[in-house]
C-alpha cells in the first residue's frame, strides 16, 4: 500500500509522468553519468523566480538569502551555503524542495511545492556542478568577497576538504597491517583503532586488555604500524617491555599510572621517533630520565609523580632543550573559606530591587 | 511520507548500512578519522597543501553554562566602557589578553585556553537557544537531534569496554541526548558527583550467586520472546541488560568514585558540586570515557548581574583552573579537548535591575586541549561588546571545530529514521586556525 501512495504523489502527473522520468534516466539514484544538462537560464531561473523571489529577492531577503541572482545563491544566506556543486544532498537549495510537506523546513514556506520533475531539475543542475551559463559548465566559484550579508569573518562556501594529516604521509610507508593479528588482538581486549586514510598506521590501546601476555605477542606482529601505544594503568612490568624498540615507528607512548620503572628507558631510548610519553606516577627516577637524553625527537613528556627529582628534570631539560617536560602542574589554591569577597553580599532577593543602576 | 530521493538512493543507504554496522557492532578497526573526511584527495592537491597533525582529540570535556553567561563579566571585559558596569579588568599569564577579575585562577591558564570572542546566535530564548548550541540544529518539532557526546559515541564507539561512552553530571532533563540516533550513544546521567553511581551494587542479601541465577532465570524466560521478535529494539534491551551487568562487575566502576581522590586534590577543585563534577570527569576520562558533560547553571542574572556572575564565577573559576591544571599534569590535556559552552551572552545595557538581560547578538565561548592552541582569542566585539567586528563564529562553526579535532566526519550525512539527512554540525565550518 504505501508503495501505491508513494506513486502517486511522486508521479504529480500519475504514472506517466514516473514513466517519463523512468525513461529519461532521471530518478534520483542514478548517478552522475546520466546527468543531462540543465539550464540555469531556461529551467532553473523560471523556477526560482516563480517560487522564490517573493521572499530571497530584492524585496525581501528572509534568512539573509537572495535567489535572484547567481551571486546571491553561491553567497547563501544566514545558515551559511545553500548550494554546494556537485552535492544536491548538501545542497539545501534542492534538499528543502523535497521534505514531506509538513516539514517545518520544506520550501518554499508558501504556496504549493515543487513537483517532483521541477525539483529533479534543480538535482540535475547542481550535480552537473550548478552552471550559471549555458556556454560553459562548470563548477560554481566562490562567492566574490562583500557578496554575502553575513556577519564580518564568517567562513563562505562549502567545507573544503581538509588536507592529510602528517600521519597520512607516514602511513604511506607503512605496510598493510595484519588482519589477523587485528583481529586476535581485538578479541583479546586490545583496542585498535586507524589514524590514517589508507589504514596502515594504528593506534594501540592495552589498557583494557585482559592479558598483557597474551596480547603483546600478538602487538609485536603489528609492531611497524602501531604509531600510538597506550599501557596506561596496567600491570605492565619492565620485563614485558623489552619489545619496545620493535615498535620502531612509535610517537606516543602511555605508560602512566604503572609500575614501569629505569629499565624500560633503556628501551624507550630506541624508540627514535617517539614524540610524547607518558610517566606520570610511574617508578622512573632520575637515573631513567638521564637514558632519554638522546631522544631529540620528544616533544612532550610528563614526569607528574614519578620517582623523578627536579634537579633530575632540570638536566634532562638541559639535554633535551626543545621538549616540553611536565613536572607538578600549577594546581590552583583551595578556595579561602569564607573570604570570598562579593559572593556572600547581595546574593539575596530583596536587596536587588535597591541595586538599579545609579 | 518519504520522498523516493531518499528511498531509492542506493549509494547512500549503502554507506549508512556499512557505518552502522561499524557503529552499532563495535567494529574496533575503524577509522578516527572516519570515512566522511577520508575522501581520496588527488595527489598533486595533497602535495600543494601542508600536512596537518589530526586528530589532535580522543576524548571530550564539555563544560555547559547554563543560563546564559555575560561575555562582558567573564571573557570578553571592555574596561573603561559605559556598558561594563563595575567589572574590573585583569591581565593573564598570556600577553594582551585580559579577562575579568572574578576569574583569576583562569588567568593563570590561560595559556592553555582559547577563548571565542565572535560567538553569535539566533536564538534569544533559553531552551532553543540550548538546544541549539548543543546540537547545531534548530529545536522542531517534528526531529530531535544529538548532541555532540552521541556523535562521538555513534562514529567512535568507546574504548573502554565496560564504561559507557558518553557520560552527563548535573543538567536538566531537556538534554536533546541521542537525538534521532539509538538511545544507546544517549548521556548517562549523573546526578550528584558525590554519589558517583548509583544502584550498581548488588541488594543487600543478595549473593553473586543469587543474582547469577536470577539473570539466569529473566534469560529462559526471555528467550521465547527474542527468537520471536528478533528485532532491534528488542535486542537493544537485551544489551542493555547484559552491559548494566559487565559494568556493574567491572574494576572499571571506581572511576566514578570520586572520594577515593586525596583530599588535597578534591580541595583543589573546590567543595562544591560544579568542582567536584570537574574531579569526577577527568576521573572519567582517565579511564577512556569519550565525553563527559558538567553542567553549571545560575548564568541568568536578569537582577543583580554583577554580584551573581561573581558568585558563578568563583566556582567556574576554581573548578574549571583545577581541571586544566590536572590534566596538563597527567599529559591529558593533549588528547583532550575541553570547551565550555553557554547559550548566550547578555546585554551590554544594564537594566534597571541590574541585571542583563539575553544577548545572543555577541558571546564567548572556550576550547582548551586536544590540539587547539592556548593563549590566543578568536574573533572580537565592538567597543561596548555590542556587534562582532570580527572573526565571527556561528553555533554550528564552534560545535564544527570540536568535531574537528576529535576526527569526525563533518561532511557524512546520517541518515534519520524518517529519512532526513543531518550532519554532525549541521553546516558548521571548523576554525582550523585554532590548532
């Protein structure tokens, strides 16, 4: 039954207008190779000016939005572009023509909706990258500065895809993780997760592993890939650690909350691309820290109640002058009771209304 | 009634079944950076373009003042400005930024605070000016949509495997929560800090025993059912049987106990509800949940602004200082973001209360953490901080950047159960120069 429904009003026209649209290879789904053209000057802009102008035109611009001109679509209005070329779906130009009737947001808010060949239109226009010009399609330019009544600094245009990630480059490198390792390791408590688009670089979580024997064998498999090794909490111990420089790639490494003592510095020092480590209450001491002294690539390190000195940590600082080592943060003093000044004051209904402004 | 736009759009169900099934099952393979931002960029592109250290974030502390606090009392002063009333001025320990005198424990880390001087709103009204800020949407009738804590939950998944994902202190009940998503990536909410908890110990009397079969016993019966009705939301209710008991045996529960912290640090974050909420998140955090929310509310100083915005800020200022400190301390911060949202600010004009009234036209906002650099300020009111002169931030643009930097698809549509397309912040813009 719904689907009888469902022909109906799609159609508008009945079923041979869904007939029509069958034919031309123009219901949506199809993809981007069946794309005829449409004209913004003949098809679009008739359309616009019939069911949009009266509110995003020179008289009115409700939410900041004009349609009436190419300049004013590609600025977009208030809630930022309603045209993304290429992308209906993002494209709320298309995307508010096509709610259920009763939807709050549906356009246009007055008079009838669109049918569905008029809104077809606009879906085939924008994914032939929305031209504003018969002679040459082409992908809409962003909008010319000073075009759009926003607010001053507000981005414009769509989400431009964001550029790789220093991990994507490194990933490159990497070889394919194995699978099966993955998969043993994450049936025994490990959490692996990706930090790259090609998902050989990873990040390996122990912490809720049930045990550490039984998993690190299975890590050492995965030893080039793993990026991000985290044994935070624990029972890790020293003798365990021995196959840290196996993890040659290695930048983050989370050993707080352990009983990781000197020894596993000794490791921890060939791990040459390790940029932050984690020792807050562990057992290192001094004598641990003095084995990092070689690692220039540590950028970030956190000693916080460890067994470490601050004449410790001062002379590894000499050795290691670019790295950030976190000592006992600054905690803030407990609040003086009662000393607060202003809070107590005031506070009370009864003597606001003796408070306006003198 | 759907539309066959989106009933017959193959290539997108198709890419909403193959999240799901990561969502929904637990995939633990996936990707940070999620498949949305993960488009195959060409390579002469990606060689014009730096490379950029992403996801800076694993985990979130979401920091919610509710009421609406007064940009011009808290982060944004305009000394020697007519609208200031009696609010002094104080430097910080970042060069040329100053804040207002109630937040002095804040001055000291502001180098790890940025500070969002152009937030502006159009909602004027408290509840959907909340709902907005917590979910980039509109409040409608006809959908209700997640909040940032389901987002992470429903492309993340969690990394502890007994705590929940998304965890909620204090707050109302008009929390949008998981919004048209499972109820499942919803907040679990905490009342009390205090109490941690509740109801995860056995009754008195009851034995482990007793209660293994018991749960057994619920299971036989049961099991008619659930091969009958073989559904989602019948399995939904199985799970989440099964993971209220994991959790209530697990060594992970402590986390929520906060009086197991030494005494020093609970008085460092100050004795009272807010403070304690602070302790009880990074608690949380330690532990691998995603995003723990603290509310504070009492930011409505419609009568009497200036003394209420102190008496706020006292506890702001301690609790909030005390947590930024500590996770430095603990090298959390770096994988953590932390920001602190409110709905609006409140007007430059004084009333004749004294009081300021809502002001959604210029607020502030704060991130801290999880890759964003501290010690600067993004964006500017005017001389009276009246109007954004610049760098000015939409609701969706500040909710954009926290997805940022926790590495989650911006651009992937999800799909509602009507059929709706949605994204995680709506079409906010990430403030990439933060990081």
């Amino acid at each position: 039954m719904p689907d009888c429904a469902l022909v109906h009003r799609s159609s508008g026209a009945g079923l041979a207008g869904l007939a029509g649209l069958l034919l031309l290879g123009l219901l949506p789904g199809a993809y981007a190779s069946d794309v005829v053209a449409v004209s913004y000057d003949r098809q679009i802009k008739p359309l616009l000016a019939d069911h949009c102008y009266s509110c995003h035109g020179d008289k009115k611009q409700k939410g900041q939005l004009r349609l009436d001109t190419p300049a004013g679509i590609q600025a977009g209005g208030k809630s930022g572009a309603v045209l993304v070329a290429g992308h209906p779906d993002k494209s709320t130009i298309y995307s508010r023509l096509i709610l259920p009737k009763d939807d709050d947001d549906v356009m246009p808010a007055k008079g009838d909706q669109l049918s569905s060949e008029q809104s077809e239109l606009f879906r085939q226009w924008i994914l032939a990258g929305a031209p504003f010009s018969d002679a040459a399609p082409g992908v809409a330019k962003a909008p010319a500065a000073g075009a759009a009544a926003q607010p001053p600094g507000t981005p414009a245009g769509p989400l431009a895809p964001l550029p790789p990630t220093t991990i994507d480059v490194l990933s490159t490198t990497l070889p394919v993780p194995d699978a099966s390792a993955v998969k043993a390791l994450s049936d025994a408590g490990g959490v692996v997760r990706t930090l790259s688009k090609n998902q050989a670089a990873l990040s390996l979580d122990l912490s809720h592993a049930e045990a550490l024997d039984r998993a690190l064998p299975l890590a050492e498999r995965l030893a080039t890939n793993v990026l991000w090794l985290d044994f935070k909490g624990t029972a890790v111990t020293d003798a365990q650690l021995h196959l840290l420089p196996k993890f040659k790639n290695l930048q983050r490494l989370h050993l707080e909350r352990t009983a990781i003592g000197d020894a596993t510095m000794a490791q921890v020092r060939l791990c040459t691309q390790l940029a932050y480590l984690n020792l807050y209450a562990t057992k290192v001491s001094d004598a641990g820290l003095k084995q990092l002294s070689g690692l220039k690539s540590l950028a970030h390190l956190y000693v916080w109640q460890s067994a470490a000195t601050p004449a410790g940590i001062a002379e590894l600082q000499k050795a290691l002058p670019e790295c950030e080592i976190d000592g006992a943060p600054d905690m803030p003093a407990p609040p003086a009771d009662g000393s607060t000044p202003g809070a107590k004051k005031g506070g009370k209904k009864g003597a606001n209304s003796n408070n306006a402004t003198k | 009634m759907r539309h066959p736009a989106q009933r017959l759009d193959d290539a997108s169900r198709r890419e909403f079944l193959v999240h799901s099934a990561k969502a929904f099952l637990g995939v633990s393979c996936m990707s940070l950076l999620g498949g949305g931002l993960a488009h195959a960029t060409d390579p002469q592109a990606a060689a014009a373009t730096p490379a950029i250290r992403r996801p800076t974030a694993k985990n979130c502390i979401y920091i919610y003042l509710a009421g609406g606090m007064s940009h011009l009392d808290t982060f944004d002063p305009k000394p020697g400005a007519e609208t200031q009333g009696p609010t002094k001025a104080i430097k910080t320990k970042a060069d040329g930024i100053q804040i207002s005198e109630y937040l002095p424990k804040l001055g000291e880390q502001m180098g790890h605070l940025a500070i969002v001087r152009g937030m502006n709103s159009n909602q004027g009204a408290h509840q959907p000016a909340e709902y907005y800020m917590r979910t980039s949407y509109a409040q409608r009738g006809t959908i209700r949509h997640p909040a940032m804590g389901a987002w992470l939950s429903y492309f993340n998944g969690r990394i502890n495997p007994t705590l929940p994902a998304n965890v909620a202190i204090g707050g109302g009940s008009q929390h949008p929560g998981s919004g048209f998503l499972e109820s499942r990536f919803a907040p679990l909410p905490l009342g009390n800090p205090e109490s941690g908890l509740q109801h995860s110990a056995l009754p008195p009397g009851v034995t482990e025993e007793r209660f293994e079969h018991r749960l057994a016993l619920a299971q036989e019966l049961n099991q008619n059912f659930q091969k009958d009705y073989d559904q989602k939301q019948v399995r939904a209710y199985r799970d989440l049987y099964a993971e209220a008991v994991k959790l209530m045996s697990s060594k992970d529960l402590k986390a929520f106990d906060i009086t197991q912290e030494p005494a020093n640090v609970r008085a460092a974050y100050g004795d009272e509800t807010f403070g304690q909420g602070c302790l009880l998140a990074r608690r949380l955090i330690e532990n691998d949940v995603r995003f723990v929310e603290v509310n504070l509310g009492g930011w409505d100083t419609h009568d009497d602004n200036f003394d209420r915005v102190n008496q706020r800020c006292e506890l702001l200022d301690q609790g909030l200082s005390a947590l930024l400190a500590d996770l430095s301390g603990r090298g959390l911060l770096e994988e953590t973001m932390v920001a602190v949202a409110t709905e609006f600010g409140r007007s430059p004009r004084i009333n004749s209360n004294n009081g300021r009234d809502h002001y959604p036209k210029a607020f502030s906002c704060l991130l801290a953490g999880g890759g964003i650099k501290g010690g600067q300020v993004h964006g500017a009111t005017d001389d009276t901080g009246s109007t954004v002169v610049s760098g000015s931030v939409l609701v969706p643009d500040f909710n954009a950047t926290i997805g940022y930097g926790l590495g989650l698809p911006l651009d992937q549509v999800v799909t509602s159960p009507q059929g709706r397309p949605f994204t995680l912040a709506d079409k906010g813009r990430p403030l990439t120069n933060l990081f």
